[in-house]
C-alpha cells in the first residue's frame, strides 16, 4: 500500500486558494477514481473536486469553512503500490509526514471547544432537543444524497441531525432552510400546534457564498459613501404594452417587467457614462464602459448571487427575456460559471412583489452604482382629462431606487439619470424604437 497526497489542485483564473464548503468524504472512507470528494469555493464559483485514484482516505485538511492554499494537501489516499500515479514520487515519507501532521492537528483540536473536521462533527455532536438524530448508516447516506438541497441546507440539516429524506419540501421538490424550520417545529412538539414554542438556539457557521457575501458587503459599506436616490414612475401604460407583446406567446417564454427596465437603462446610459463604471479606489481610476455588462442579483438557497447579462445593450426585448430565464435557472441550480458570475459593470436588483416602497440597495462593488426597482402598486392619480382638466384615475405606480458611489457620481447626475430612465418607461413606445 502506499499514500498519496492530493493537494488543492489549480483552478485556473488566478485562483491562489479556495474556501472548504462541503466534504462529501471522511477518514477511513472508500472512494473511487472521479468520485465526488469536497465542494469548494473562489471567489468566482464553487467548484466540485473529484479523486484522481481509488483507495481509502487516511487524513483530510480541515473543516468547512477553512482556506485551503492552491498546492497545498487537500487529503490523503491509501492506495494500492501497483495503481498509484507518478504524482507520488515526492514519497511516501513526505505523504505520510503530512498526513501525520493533519492527524496532530485534529487531536489537539478534539481537546479544544471547536472540531476540526465539520463532517465528523456532525456525526460526533450530541443529539439536539428540537429532532432525534437518525441512524447514520448506508441507507440514511443513500436517501440524503437523492435529496435536493443546496450544500449550506446539507450542512444545516447534519449539524441538527435531520434526515433530509424525512423533510417534505415545500415547492419544487427542493429542500430549502424555511423547510428544515417548519420541520423543527412539527418535530419539537408533535405537530405544527407546537410551532410556537421556543427552541433551542442554534450556532451557524458563516461559509462558503454567505461568508462571500458578508465580506463583499461589508468591504463594500467601508469603502463606498453610498447616497440613493428614489423617483416614483407611472407604469401603467408600460404594463399594458408587457401584456399586448405577450398575447400569442404560448407557451414562449413571456415578457417580465425586467426586460423592459433593461432596455430603458441601456438606452439612457450613453448620456449618462458615469453610472455604467468601475472605481479602482487603489489606483484612482475611473474606467467607463461603452458595453453595458449587467449584473442581475439573484436570491438562491446559498445566498445572493449575480450573474452577469453581457453586452445587455445589443439585445432585444426576447433575447433579453431569454438570457434572464438561463441566468437565473443556473445561478439558483448552481450552475453558473465563473465567468456568468465575474465583470459585470452595473447591477440591477429586484425582489418583485416583495420589494416594498424604497429600497437601498448595496452597490456591488468596485462598480459605482446599482439600480433597484420596486414593487408595482395600484394608486389613484389625478391625470389629464385630455379637456384642459383633470381626472382622477386607478394607475399603476412603480419606485426606482438607485445607490452610487458618491466619489464618482454626483447626485444632480443619478437624479438626472433616474429621470431620464422614467420618460422612457411612462411613454414606453420609446423603448422599441432604435
């Protein structure tokens, strides 16, 4: 037998380490050539790492959560003399030494109040009040894996001892955190009756995009002085013209209100270069973009995400439509590649019927500005009679919110922007005029 070391292989892009989000292997398991081994995270995507041999892993480095330097040992693999790969030259002392090391690592953190290893956490932590934890053998491993679930609500479900088999999702077939509460719930108590009750507190460790996402916003707050910027528009005749372009579709996909605000920013940018930029406050350099390379926040089970609609400003209404669907269904499927989720050079954000009145968004820094449109709410207005009077009429009423950086754009310019941007969409014929 001999032991191979497989260290954190190259991911290309520049990538000098990569952040531990899920092991789906443990000491003294047996893997396969090309099996599934540990999920980690760039700063561009999550990436799954497969084994480049069979055998028995003796050792791994470290816990979810933990940076892990390109080059250095991921884990260690007992394998057969005969099957080893050439990478093993280095020899067998060096494998077994790093190996070692890992296992001091892990003893002395046995004594300390934090576990190194997560997975051997989860099956060595005490069973929590609020489920029974389930026997952890072959079967229960066989029915976690069929399950849909994102790696944060895996790690979520371990951590409490649930079965993920035994949640019953509450859409699309997918397991998501506000399933694992309600689960909780009916499982403390006997039944929903309960859900009232209090239960006991529960410590998550910030990982993989959450923890992205927490330092990306907190850079972004320390560095960039935000101001926002809110303007109420009348959307009424805009959704008229969404719904007599979607007539006859069938079963194409349909127009949404978002293709229609995209084409009304793309239009009004080149009169406004200062909001379709990037700031490199190191080199104080402002770089303004002919293309409009759009990000488009997305909310899925992990967290936020934004993938990148490309040169958004040469598509129509349709393609537009059709590269939102794709983009949304890889983000949330956790599909996206690194470069659907890298260069973008403006953000739009929307939560939709959820939006509220104003909203303040978070610029997605180093870009300088990010727009935010609200929910569409039915108002009485006074409009013109068309007699030289008024009337009073039901409209439909729509916010827009923008955020800039404040170092790079003045606030007579994201006024005057917003304005523009609200001719467009309350004569909407405009926007299908080239």
């Amino acid at each position: 037998m001999a032991k191979f070391t497989f260290n954190m292989p190259d991911v290309g892009e520049g990538v000098a380490e990569a952040e531990i989000v899920e092991w789906h292997v443990r000491v003294g398991d047996r893997v396969e050539e090309d099996q599934h081994l540990v999920d980690v995270m760039t700063d561009k995507a999550t990436i799954d790492i497969e084994s480049p041999v069979a055998g028995v892993v003796t050792a791994v480095a470290g816990e979810v959560g933990d940076v892990i330097a390109v080059g250095a040992m991921l884990l260690v693999i007992e394998v057969e003399d005969e099957g080893a790969p050439e990478a093993e030259a280095e020899g067998e002392a060096e494998a077994e030494a790093a190996a070692e090391q890992v296992e001091d690592e892990m003893s002395d953190a046995a004594a300390a109040p934090e576990p190194v290893n997560a997975v051997e956490e989860a099956d060595a932590a005490p069973e929590p009040a609020q489920a029974p934890a389930p026997a952890q053998g072959p079967a229960h491993k066989a029915s976690q894996a069929k399950v849909l679930a994102s790696p944060a609500v895996r790690q979520r479900a371990r951590d409490l001892g649930i079965n993920l088999a035994e949640v019953k999702p509450a859409e699309d077939g997918r397991v998501r955190h506000g399933d694992l509460d309600a689960f909780l719930a009916y499982s403390a108590g006997g039944g929903f009756a309960a859900a009232g009750k209090a239960r006991s507190d529960e410590t998550i460790k910030v990982i993989g995009l959450r923890k992205r996402i927490a330092q990306n916003m907190a850079a972004a707050k320390r560095h960039i002085p935000h101001f926002t910027y809110v303007e109420e528009c009348d959307v009424t005749d805009l959704e008229t013209l969404r719904a007599q372009l979607n007539e006859g579709r069938g079963d194409k996909p349909k127009l949404t209100m978002l293709p229609l605000l995209i084409t009304a920013i793309c239009k009004t940018i080149p009169a406004y270069p200062m909001i379709n930029a990037r700031y490199d406050d190191e080199a104080g350099v402002v770089t303004r973009y002919g293309a409009v390379h759009l990000g488009m926040a997305a909310q899925t089970d992990s967290g936020l995400m934004v993938p990148v609609i490309r040169d958004a400003q040469s598509r129509n209404l349709w393609q537009l439509a059709r590269e939102i669907g794709r983009l949304a269904e890889a983000a949330r499927s956790g599909k996206a590649t690194s470069e659907e989720l890298s260069g973008s050079t403006l953000t739009i954000t929307s939560l939709g019927p959820l939006g509220g009145i104003a909203t303040t968004p978070v610029i997605n820094r180093p870009e300088v500005a990010i727009i935010g449109p609200n929910r569409i709410i039915e108002r009485p207005m006074f409009i013109p009679d068309g007699m030289g009077g008024e009337r009073i009429a039901k409209r439909k009423l729509m916010n827009i919110s923008i955020s800039c950086d404040h170092r790079v754009v003045d606030g007579h310019d994201a006024a005057s922007f917003v304005q523009a941007i609200k001719r467009l969409i309350e004569s909407p014929a405009l926007l299908l005029v080239d």
